[in-house]
C-alpha cells in the first residue's frame, strides 16, 4: 500500500484474493479511524511503513 500497488497487485504477491486484501484494507483504516484509501496511503508513507 505504502508503494502505490493496487488490491490486485498485492494479493498476487501475498498469494491472497483481492476481496481478502480489500477487506484487510477496509479494517485497517477502520482501526486506525481514517477516512479513505487515500488518508490510508499517506499515512503509510508519513510512517514509512512496507505493507
């Protein structure tokens, strides 16, 4: 996510279905409280966090 990859190109790399990696990314930003894909994606590169 931090590296701009879509659902698809991330579930081809975990070996996972695109719904899991949505979902995945659904519940982070839930837990974390932010608003979108795209407050998820900043927050990743402020962190330099790898998903």
């Amino acid at each position: 996510m931090g590296q701009g990859k879509t659902s698809s190109e991330i579930a081809t790399i975990r070996f996972n279905s695109v719904s899991t990696v949505e979902t995945l990314r659904k519940n982070i930003i839930c837990k974390l409280g932010l608003h979108g894909k795209g407050e998820l994606l900043r927050y990743a590169i402020e962190k330099k966090y790898d998903f």
